[in-house]
C-alpha cells in the first residue's frame, strides 16, 4: 500500500488489538486521503521524493565516499566494477578492482583474456557467471561496436549480464542519462522516505518504484543522484540494524522517520530456507602434487576448478571405497575436519579427508604449485586447499602429518 507522509492512517503495532488482527509487526493502512497541510503543500509520496535531490545532492556532495570508479567517467571502468559491487561489499571489492584494472585497463584487454585468467583475476569474488558475462558482453562490444559502448539504457540492456540496474548505473553516470539504478539501497531509501508499505520483492512493485523515482530523479545530475542514493542507503539509511536518521538529509520529510516505522520498512518477504548439502571433500596428493577437478560447464562454479568432492557425509570406510572407484588407493587417510559455505541458494556443509594416494584417474589434474596459482580455485574450498598446503610444508619440514593439520 502506498501513503502519503503526514496524513496517512496507519495502523500502530503497539496496539494490541491491531497486533491481533493484522499480525505482529504487520503494516496496514486503513485508509489514505490527500489534503493540504497548512502550507498548502500535498505531500503524496511522488511529491515527497521529489524533495529529495536537492538535499541529497548537497549531503552527498559533503559526505560522499572516495571510490576508484567515482574518479572517472570512464564507461568501461563503471561497469566493471558494478558488476564486481552485485551481491559483494565494497571494502571487498576495492582490492580486486585495482588488480582487474591494472591486467586488463580496457574492453580490448577483457575481450582479449583467456577464460583461465579471467576466472583467476575474479577468484574469491564468487558468482563467477559474472565474469563470464564480463567476457562475453566485452567481445561483443569489440567486434560489434567497434569497442564503442552504447550510450543508452534500452541499448545497453542488449549485453550479456547486463540488466536493468546496471544499464541504468552506466547510463546516468558516464552519459549523463536521468535513469535510476534501482537496487536494494535506492529500494529502501525511496521506501522509508516515501512511506511505501508494499513488499519490495515483488516485481510489480519494483516496476511502480522505478516509475516513482525517475519522475523523481535530478535530471541535471542523474549520475550523482544515483551515486548519492547508493551512499545514503550504504551508509545512514542502513539495511540492518537501526538507521543513522539523525545524519539523513531526508529526515524532515521522511515518511518512515516521522510516523515511527523506520524499524519495518522496506517490507520484504521473507526468504525461502537455503537448501543444505551435504559434501564430503578429498584432499588427495600424490608426489607433493594435488588433485583437482574441473567442474561441469554449466551449473554452480561452472567450469571451475575443485577439489575432488562427492554428494554426502561419509566415514573413512565409505570414502576408502569411493577413491577405490575413482582408481586411487590411500597409504594414509586422514580426516580433517567440517567447513561450510554458503551460496545464495544452498548451503554445502562439508567435511574432508586427506589422502596421500597413489593410482591414476584421468579425471584429475595433479597439480603442482605453478598448476595451482594459475587455477581458479572457489573460495568454498579455500579451508582445505590451505589444510593441504600446511600439510605439504610440514612434510617438507619432517613434520607428522597428524599433528601438522591441527
């Protein structure tokens, strides 16, 4: 349901009786009815927003933070490093920004790039899919646009892994073109702000927030609006715990802010459950080499390198006798502990043994320490990719293997 600020009649959660009726935590809004405020202002939710640029753009301009991408306008630039930002932290992402940059500085470099490399230059970043699109979306452009990017939204659209958010992102700040990049911090910023109780998952809302906003963007400055909401949803109107309301530029007309629902806006349904996997992963060196495997070419880490790793939880009895069926035997079989990592829609809880092996499979690459900085290896198996580097080092040193690993 969509309200206007200061006239909407809302439903506290502190009354019992509505608690009862609407269920716990429940928004509703019985009735919404537009009149004038004693300046004569109607304050719906188009009209509060559109006061928003003004003092948004001016707190931005005090407070924005210092970002490599921010420094130029520089298409290329701006869409990897979105790209890099889905679902990633920025603290995370700066590191891998400046090594991307300074191997591949341009679209002819990406489109150019060996998938191996590609796929070592984003290792950790996870959702590797996104490099891949990287990829594919940067040879497009070099042999049908002549490296030229497209300067539009509905033009940029038309590359691989690109969608509405990011088309939009490119557009506004490296063209200067008035489309809101609509994403979870613009999301919940224009819901406190505009009083917008309506679940932000859901696709017909997101489509009404999109109109909303770009009647509402600063055609003058589309990029640094943009740029403005992301920072005061990253950094004040925050996603997890209380917002800095006392350091917001919109507090004086913010919906949420003034009728005491900063707490419950956006609304957004609740996830479903993680799918939970359980995995058990092999550790398996042969002649100080180890084993890995390169995954399927489509599906989850698609044509990545792994280690070695097969559906379920199994004792030493059940994996002696799936490496007999991988051709391998095991002078010694060590167990080496339970990891987890957890993916956007299922959860691998782990468990590993190491084992120094002997016999072939032509399945797996034996692969020594050059082999091994040259393969993208995904961070879920980063706990025993390291068990088994510690592991080498104390053979190496004389060490027992038993006590090295703990």
């Amino acid at each position: 349901m969509w309200y206007n600020n200061r006239n909407a009649a809302i439903v506290r959660r502190d009354r019992p009786s509505q608690r009862r009726k609407f269920g716990k935590g429940a928004i509703s809004v019985l009735r919404i009815w537009y009149n004038h405020t004693m300046c004569g202002e109607n304050l719906t939710t188009k009209t509060v927003l559109q006061d928003l640029p003004g003092p948004l753009v001016e707190w931005y301009r005090a407070n924005a933070r210092d970002l490599p991408w921010r420094r130029t306008r520089d298409p290329y630039r701006i869409w990897v490093s979105e790209i890099m930002l889905q679902q990633t932290r920025v603290q995370a992402v700066l590191e891998y920004y400046a090594r991307f940059m300074a191997e591949l500085p341009d679209v002819y470099a990406l489109a150019a790039v060996g998938e191996e490399r590609l796929f070592k230059l984003w290792e950790g970043l996870g959702y590797y899919s996104r490099a891949r699109n990287l990829h594919r979306a940067a040879q497009v452009l070099v042999n049908d646009c002549g490296g030229e990017f497209p300067r539009t939204r509905e033009e940029l659209l038309r590359l691989p892994g690109v969608g509405d958010y990011t088309a939009s992102a490119i557009a506004s700040i490296a063209f200067g073109e008035p489309e809101p990049a609509v994403d979870g911090n613009l999301l919940r910023v224009a819901a406190r702000v505009g009083g917008i109780a309506e679940d932000i998952m859901d696709a017909r809302v997101r489509k009404r927030f999109r109109a909303m906003l770009t009647e509402s963007i600063d055609c003058e400055r589309p990029g640094e609006w943009n740029q403005a909401m992301m920072d005061l949803g990253a950094t004040v109107c925050l996603p997890n715990g209380a917002p800095l309301c006392e350091k917001c530029p919109a507090r004086a007309f913010c919906a949420a802010y003034q009728n005491g629902m900063t707490d419950v806006l956006p609304v957004r349904a609740a996830k479903k459950p993680r799918r939970v996997e359980e995995r058990t992963v092999f550790l398996l060196v042969r002649d100080g080499r180890r084993a890995l495997r390169k995954r399927p070419a489509k599906g989850l880490l698609a044509g990545l390198w792994e280690l070695p790793n097969v559906p379920g939880n199994l004792d030493e009895a059940g994996a002696a006798i799936t490496l007999a069926q991988w051709g391998l035997t095991a002078r010694t079989l060590t167990p080496v502990g339970a990891a987890k990592h957890i993916f956007s829609h299922v959860e691998w809880d782990m468990h590993g043994y190491l084992a120094a092996a002997e016999g072939e499979n032509n399945e797996f690459l034996w692969a020594d320490g050059a082999a091994l900085q040259a393969a993208a290896i995904p961070s879920a198996f980063r706990y025993y990719f390291d068990t088994a580097v510690r592991w080498l080092a104390a053979q190496q040193g004389g060490t027992d293997h038993g006590t090295a690993l703990l």
